[in-house]
C-alpha cells in the first residue's frame, strides 16, 4: 500500500517500480475513477485477462446477488496461473464491498496475487490483520519525504544548483514533500536572490499555496474543512485539544483526515498527537484569517486555556499573546509562580521575548507585575518599582489561591531590587516571608519551578552577606546549592556555589573554594550559559585562591574572565578589587594597587560596613609597604584580628615595640590568611628581640598552617627580613618544598631560590652544551628561578621587594654570565646546566 497526500511522487514510484517487476511477472495497472463497484471489477477483470488470467466471462451488476460465485470463479483463475501483480491506482475511496472482495481474493488465490494500492485514502481493508500477518508492506508520507542528498539531485536534474547550507534550508522547510521541492524550483530557477527565494517559501501564498487548496484542503468533506481549520491554530494537535477547538466530534473527523492522508502526521515527540506539513499548516491559518477573521482570537484563547489547565505554560501564554489577551497571558505567568523566569539578568527567556510587544495600553495586575519584572531583567530598579506599585493600586478578582500566587510575585519582585545596603534588612524579612509563601503553593506547581526556591534563597544569602551575616548567608546559599536536582535552576545556584567559594577563600579554605569554584565554571559549561550571563563570584574565587597560592598567571586570568560578567553584587565586586590590587602589588606597583582600592570606594559607595572595613584594612597594609605607616591608625575603630595585626605592624614600623596580638596566635576562628601572617610578625619580633630558635618555631607554626592550603602570598610578600630568614633555614624550606611552586594545586618541584652546581660538578647523561662564563650570585639566581616561572620584571620586582631597574640589572647579568640573548634562552641553558631542574 502506498497512501499518502497528493505530490508525494507516489504514481512515479510505483510507475518505476512496475516497469521493472513487469520483466519478470505480469503487471496490471488499473485505474480507478469511479465508486461503482461494477465498474471497478470490469476493469479489473480486463486488466487481468490480458495479464494471462482465465477470467469469468461477466461481471456481476452491484447488488445482483451473484458476486460470491464471481468472486470464487476470479480468485480460481488467479490461483491456476502463474504470479501476478495487480496495482490499483485510486483516485477516489473504495466502497466497502469492493475492499471486502480484494480481501477474498487475497485470501484464495494461492499467494499467486501481488496487490498494490496506490491513493490519498487508505482502503476499507482488514489493514490490522495485514499487519499482523505481516503480509503488507506500507509506503507513506515520511517514506518519500526526499532527503538532502535526493532533494539537490532532483533540484539539479530541474535545473538548478543550490550550496548545501540551502539545499538544507529548502528540504527542511517542504520537509522533502516533492511537489513542495519542484515548486521551489520553479521559483529559484530565474532568480539571482536564492537565499531570499527559500526564506519566503510558504504555504498560504502563490503556488503552493493554490495546489494545496485546490488539491488536498478543497477536497474534503465540509465537516472535516473545518476541523482543519479551527484545529491550525496550534502547532500540535493534542487529545482534548481538538475537540475544545472545533467540537465533541473532531476526533473522529482527525481520524479520518488521518486516514485520508491530509498532510497530518503523528508527532515523533509525542504518542497520539498529530501535527501538520508546516506549508500545509500555513494555507490553513491564511485561510481561517479570510474565512472567518472573528474566530482566530477566540480559537487562540481556548488554546490558551486548555495549554494552561495542562501546565503548558509557554504554550497558553504564547496562545494568549495571539489573541491580544494581555492580562490573561499574564496571570499564566503569575499563577503558574513563573515569574521568577523573567528576573534572570541578561540570560535568554522565551517567556520574555513573549511578552516584548506588550502594548502600552494593556492593563491589569498581572500585566503590571509582568512589567515590573521585565524591567528589573534590564536592571531598571525605578521601572521594577513604579510598575509594581501600579499593582498593588489594581484589584484582584481572583480568589485565595491567585492571591498567595501574586503575594508571591510581589515578595519575589521586591527581592530582586533590594540591592543596597539599606534594603539589605528589609529583604532578609521579604525573603523569609516569600519561603512561607512558597510552603503554602500546590506541590505540582512548585515542581514545575525548581529555579523559585533557589532564586529565594540565593537572594536572601546576599542579604544576610550585605547585613554582615555571614554564617547565616553560607547557610542560605549551601540550601540552595544542596538540593537535588540542579537542571531548571542553573543561574541561582550558580550564585550560591560562587558566593560559598568566596566565602570560603575569604576564610583561607583554598581547596573547597577551588572545589566550588570549578564546580561552577563546570555548571556553565554543561548548561551553555554565555560567560557574560554569568555571575561573576566563581570566577573572582577561582583568581583570590590562585592569587593566595602566588599563581599570578592563573588569578590575572579569571580577574579578566570575572570582569567580563561581573554585576552589581557586593561581594565579588570587593574581592575582586582587592585580587587586582595585590597583582598590581606583586608587579612592585604600589601606587597602582592603592588606586585601584580608592577607585574601588569611590565607584561602590553603597558598600556595606565589613566590606569597606576589608578595603581599609588592605589600604593599610599598602601604606606600611610604602612606608606610610602611620596612616593605620585610622584602623583603631575597627574590630577584627585582621586590622588588630596591621595596626600592629604599623606600629612596629613607627618604632613602638608591640607584642602580637593574642587573638591572632591563639585563634582557631581568624582566617587562615591572617594567622599565617600573625605567626609570621610574630618570627619579625622575636627576631628584633635576637631569639632566633623563638623565630624559628613562629616560622614553622606558620609554614605548618598555611602548608594545607599551599598558601603561599603570605611568605611572598613578607618584609626582606624573614624572606632572608627562610632562605637562611635550608633545612625548614627542604620540609616545605611546596612554598616555591606557582603552580596551583599541585606539589612544589622545587625551593624557592634554585641551587648552583659548581660548573665543573659531575652529573650523569650528556655533557652541557656551554659552561657558565661566571658563578651567579644569589640574588641572580632568585631572579632566574622567577623567570622560569614566566614572572614579568615588574612582578618580580614585586614578589623581591626590589626596584624593577634593579631586577633588570640583574637580568643583564644572567644573560651575560650564561652566554644568552634572551630570557627563555638563559632559562634553558640554566636547566641544561643543572642549575635549573628540568
């Protein structure tokens, strides 16, 4: 059986089919015009005599009575000769009686009749039994859609030669339907603008769209007319669906055109739904706009109905939207708790592009609140406010369950523009509230929006971080970080891993903030989000942990990833501030690094308390290196082991002998970073006291605190006295390889400062290639370390308490000493020497 709608290629198929089978057996090609089952055996009956068979000399007349015998004496005659194939071309539908006889036939004439059936309507035959049996071989509307390959030979054959990226464009637009291909042929054939000819290839107008009308949609029944016309208005036709749009009987009327082959075909997406030939679906919907203008904004709410008591949110509102049913689209979003949708900054949203023609003229609660978040997406605060307060002057006709639905909206709305400092109180209180609203909403709604919940709590762990909350924000972020099922709400729990990262390398845990971190970046990735949707804390964790291992490569690198996506969160806009700050430091750019802090308070003026503490904190340190100790004393007020230990060192600088602070040396609670750095002006103290064994177990406690974390900023940017006390200390640097190692996260390969060989010393391979011209210093071979690790000249001007005219010098003489013309030559030839490690 080959069934399917009309300019398939169905009668050229089997014409090619047939030429070839008729070398080996008897073809008869009858065919079939009219209804009349006395007609329809005559001519089967001719066709067969003069394929050989011994046919019965008269066909019975309709309703005579005598077609048993008729039908015995055929099926006989067929049986006692040799195979034949019989191919029923049908134009039109086959009565029942005339299926009734083929099937006998097929059923007793010795296997010796090969039938085909050729139409638009499948035949009243036993096609169930067929199919089980598997004695019926089935052609169909997908089974000669053409491929890309065969659509550019038949377009080629027809004249016209297309690029593969158009051919591409055409076969998927007729999806392979070859009357659809030879129409765009004839349309491409005379033209020099193909892309343009392909883009507007549709079905409601020109030829495709008159062969259609006239061939498939003019030629049904008027019952079935209309339900292809009511039922175009949606993209796929669902069970109960239909019959909202065009009545309790559509169903059976579908199932018909099914049969008929009306360019309908099953979705592969979905069991038991249908859907149109896209051209075919375009003719329609141009036909419904002429025929009945009125009923397409009526058909398109009942569609959004229907898609919105079946949770198809997208669906009903896009339905909705169609029919200029603004406020109806709206309240979908509002009671389905999608609203939280339309807040992610900056990421792509269906539902938003939705709703971007919403008319100014459009009013109602729900359009105002829809409004309210369509600007806070853009970040317009003001926007966000005055729409919402537009809201709550609207009255609500919908009952309890809309209300705790659009009191949700509200708290949600209100959370996403509390952003400073001020409203930081006011949206701890909102958040809490919105996760009692959420508790109260109908579990299958919730399901359905797992990014609430998350945005909630994200939201309010950024709150808690502004109020200076800190253990409570971890708590928030790690809720909703921790739950199940991270599809649906990748954006917010982005933001919880970032912040809980941050969190972390704030307090010195370098691994779980690595760990998070990259658990992050790895999120993004799996998700498709564009970097600069993202935001910015992973990112800014990932640089102050590899700035506090001393990897200025690794923390240059996601600084300048952080700063393409960073927004207006405190948080990591502080910590980044301060990331680049000490890379500036670390290049010997003092004044660099103090500017960018100054900016920094400039720029964010709304941050909260402990982070402008933070800032000020770190001001200090810079003005200590730069030999402006006393203008930490303005740290005094300030509590906090942090500032308690640079007031101290301050102090120290000024002359004032003063002990470490205790609660430094004996904290467990002080961050990582800032013990280390207790331990280590301790071993500055008991050194100006001359108790070099005191000094040496401070410097031990701190390499044994910071060994854990590879915390190595401390130790690079210690005062030359102790940098020259450790290098004293072979055998305490020995234990702690890991401290001369750049790399983050793995094993230190070797000291600080490498080790000469004596030129003559015997080693085991090759002989070096050169012998050094003149024994490096000390200090020469400290810069050369640095300069295998790729270090620029300010950076180890930074990280050697020099001036960069000093480290150039010594670069000059490196390149002397070691016969080199360039850096990475002199790098070389060190390692080639042994005085380097390979």
């Amino acid at each position: 059986m080959v069934s399917a709608p009309a300019g398939t290629g169905k009668t050229v198929l089997v014409s090619s089919w047939a030429a070839d089978q008729q070398k080996h057996v008897p073809v008869t090609w009858v065919p079939l015009r009219d209804p009349d089952s006395a007609t329809v055996w005559s001519l089967i009956v001719a066709g067969l005599k003069q394929s050989g068979v011994d046919v019965p000399r008269r066909v019975p007349a309709t309703g005579s009575g005598d077609g048993s015998f008729f039908l015995a004496e055929l099926a006989a005659g067929i049986s006692d000769g040799g195979p034949v194939t019989l191919i029923l071309d049908c134009d039109v539908s086959l009565p029942a009686e005339l299926g009734s006889g083929l099937d006998y036939l097929l059923r007793n004439s010795g296997d010796r009749l090969h039938l085909v059936l050729l139409g638009r309507i499948d035949p009243l035959l036993p096609l169930h039994r067929y199919r089980l049996e598997k004695t019926i071989v089935e052609i169909r509307l997908a089974d000669l859609a053409f491929t890309k390959s065969e659509a550019q030979a038949m377009l080629a054959g027809l004249g016209v030669e297309l690029c593969p990226s158009l051919v591409a464009d055409v076969t998927a637009r007729t999806q392979g339907w070859a009357a659809g291909l030879r129409f765009a042929a004839m349309a491409l054939v005379h033209r020099s603008d193909r892309e343009a000819v392909v883009r507007d290839l549709h079905g409601d107008s020109g030829t495709v769209a008159e062969y259609l009308l006239a061939e498939v949609l003019n030629a049904q029944p008027e019952s079935a007319r209309e339900v292809l016309l009511r039922t175009s208005v949606v993209d796929v036709m669902r069970p109960g669906l239909v019959e909202e749009l065009a009545g309790p009987q559509a169903r059976r009327a579908l199932a018909f055109l099914i049969q008929g082959n009306a360019f309908i075909e099953e979705s592969t997406d979905t069991p038991r739904c249908y859907t149109y030939h896209p051209l075919f679906r375009e003719l329609l919907r141009a036909q419904l706009w002429y025929e009945a203008p009125e009923l397409v904004p009526e058909l398109h709410r009942a569609a959004a109905q229907w898609m919105a008591d079946h949770c198809r949110l997208e669906d009903a509102v896009r339905h909705a939207v169609a029919a200029g049913a603004w406020e109806q689209a709206a309240s979908y979003v509002v009671d389905d708790l999608a609203i939280v949708q339309l807040l992610v900054e900056r990421a792509p949203c269906r539902l938003r592009d939705m709703f971007a023609r919403l008319p100014a003229d459009a009013v109602g609660l729900c359009t105002s609140l829809v409004r309210a978040a369509l600007a806070m997406a853009e970040l317009d605060v003001d926007g966000c406010a005055r729409h919402a307060a537009e809201a709550r002057q609207l009255p609500d006709q919908a009952g309890a369950a809309r209300r705790t639905a659009v009191d949700l909206a509200f708290s949600v709305l209100l959370l996403a523009r509390a952003r400073g400092v001020s409203e930081a109180r006011t949206a701890v209180e909102t958040a809490t509230d919105a996760e009692r609203l959420i508790r109260v909403q109908p579990p299958e709604r919730l399901a359905l929006h797992p990014e609430l919940a998350a945005m909630v709590l994200s939201r309010k762990g950024r709150a808690l971080l502004v109020c200076g909350r800190l253990d409570e924000a971890a708590a928030a972020f790690a809720s909703a970080a921790q739950m199940d099922e991270w599809t649906g709400r990748e954006y917010p729990v982005l933001t919880c891993l970032g912040h809980l990262a941050l969190s972390a390398a704030l307090n010195g845990h370098l691994r779980k903030a690595e760990s998070l971190g990259e658990q992050a970046v790895q999120l993004q990735a799996d998700a498709g989000i564009p970097r600069i949707w993202c935001p910015a804390a992973p990112e800014v964790a990932l640089a102050w942990v590899h700035m506090e291992k001393y990897d200025l490569a690794a923390a240059r690198r996601h600084a300048l990833r952080a700063a393409e996506s960073v927004d207006d969160d405190p948080l990591p806009r502080a910590m980044l501030t301060l990331v680049s700050a000490r890379l500036a430091r670390a290049r010997g750019d003092i004044d660099g690094a103090l500017s960018v802090l100054a900016d920094a308070v400039t720029r964010v003026p709304d941050l909260p308390a402990w982070l402008q503490e933070t800032l000020r904190v770190e001001q200090a340190v810079l003005d200590i290196v730069k030999g402006q100790p006393g203008r930490a004393e303005e740290l005094a007020g300030i509590a906090g082991p942090a500032a308690a230990l640079v007031l101290a060192q301050a102090r120290l600088a000024n002359g004032t002998d003063v002990a470490t602070p205790l609660t430094i040396l004996s904290s467990r609670t002080a961050p990582l970073p800032t013990q280390v750095s207790g331990w280590l002006f301790e071993v500055s103290q008991e050194l100006g006291r001359g108790q070099e064994n005191r000094a040496t177990k401070a410097l031990e406690r701190s390499l044994q605190l910071a060994a854990p974390e590879r915390l190595r900023r401390p130790f690079r940017e210690a005062t030359p006295e102790i940098r020259r006390f450790l290098r004293q200390h072979g055998d305490v640097a020995d234990r702690h390889s890991w401290l001369g190692d750049g790399e983050s996260g793995s094993p230190a390969r070797r000291p600080a400062v490498p080790r000469q060989r004596p030129a003559d010393s015997k080693v085991t391979g090759d002989p070096p290639p050169v012998q050094l011209v003149e024994t490096l210093t000390e200090r020469e071979r400290e810069v050369l370390g640095h300069l295998s690790e790729l270090l620029t000249t300010e950076e180890i001007a930074g990280v050697m308490f020099v001036s960069v005219n000093t480290v150039r010098t010594h670069v000059r003489n490196i390149l002397r000493k070691l016969a080199a013309s360039r850096r990475n030559e002199a790098v070389r030839r060190a390692r080639e020497l042994k005085i380097l490690p390979q």
